[in-house]
C-alpha cells in the first residue's frame, strides 16, 4: 500500500514522534468502509446476519461498518489473544471473552481489524462453525500480505497492506494508538 496524503491530516501531539508514514488516511478508510458495507448489505438481504467483532481491535471498525449495513442485524463479541504484549502471534489461540448470543440460526460475519499469520482467524472461524451456524463469513480491514501461514476464505478484504508493523484505527502497540483516526507505520524504534 503506498503513503496517502491527505490535506486534513492531524497527528495528535501524543503520537507525533512515534509514528513513520502515513500508510491510509481515515477518508480512504470511511470509504472503503461504505463499500463494504453496501456489499455485504446486497450479499445478506433477507438473512439472518450476525456480526461477531474480535476485540479490542476491531472495536472501531464494527462500529463503524455495522452502521454502513442497511439490514437488521445483531452484534456480539468476542475476544481472543494470540499476541500478549508481542508484535508477532505466537500462534495460541486463548479465548479471553466467549459470544452471549446462541448461533444455531444466523449468518455469523467475523469483523476483524487486521489477518496477519491467519492462525488466531482460522482458529475462530473452526470454533464459530462448531456453534452449527447457518454460515459463517469473514470481513477483515487489513490483510498483510504474504505472511499467512494457513489458507485463509476472506470473503470481504478492506485493505491488503505490507509486513510493517501499523497502528491506529483500532490496531495498537501495547494498548497506546487505537484512537488515531488514520493508519501508522510505528517508528521501529518505538518499539
């Protein structure tokens, strides 16, 4: 993904020396959030839908494009750990908070911030569809390119990035930069 530039970009003064370039500014990602979500509103028509959010990350981007899907539709989270304090996975899977709704008749759609390894996704997508739902899809924002080591179906793709570690609209470095509006590189000596 090359660096967006947008006139309208503010770092706030937090973060100001601790972040590289700009990798997408939070007009591209509104917009590809309304894509989205047109989508899977056109694909889900007359469904059941159920939107299962990984937290913490992707606590923003359900927000946000549960409002972008013109269906009636549930929410629920989840919450898993495969990372600690860590900048990579480390390939456990730990479920930290299980779903409160019952699956057995909806469409689950994950809504994940970001598929590195895919091994934390793979694992959940395995674990919902033992709830015996009728289907079960998966939105991701951010996809790392090459780094999957499983086979991955990814119905919906925001973004495919690179291997640089991001921060911002719900992805963090130890629980500090969810709340910037736009996506980071991390300056790596921040880390």
């Amino acid at each position: 993904m090359s660096v967006v530039n947008s006139k309208e970009h503010h770092i706030p003064p937090f973060a100001q020396d601790k972040l590289g370039k700009l990798v997408i500014d939070e007009n591209t990602l509104a917009q590809k959030i309304k894509d989205l979500g047109q989508e899977i509103t056109q694909d889900y028509l007359g469904r059941k839908i159920l939107l299962v959010g990984v937290l913490k990350g992707a606590a923003y981007f359900m927000s946000d494009i549960s409002r972008e899907i013109k269906l009636p539709l549930q929410m629920d989270y989840m919450a898993v750990s495969s990372y600690g304090t860590a900048t990579k996975s480390s390939g456990v899977v730990r479920i930290v908070k299980d779903l409160d709704l019952d699956l057995s008749d909806k469409h689950v759609l994950i809504i994940e911030d970001i598929v590195d390894s895919g091994l934390t996704l793979s694992y959940l997508q395995k674990y919902l569809h033992a709830k015996h739902p009728l289907s079960v899809e998966t939105c991701c924002l951010f996809l790392k390119t090459g780094n999957q080591k499983v086979d991955l179906d990814i119905k919906y793709i925001g973004f495919e990035i690179g291997q640089e570690f991001v921060v911002g609209y719900g992805l963090d470095y130890n629980e500090i930069y969810r709340n910037l509006n736009s996506l980071y590189q991390l300056n790596q000596d921040q880390m």
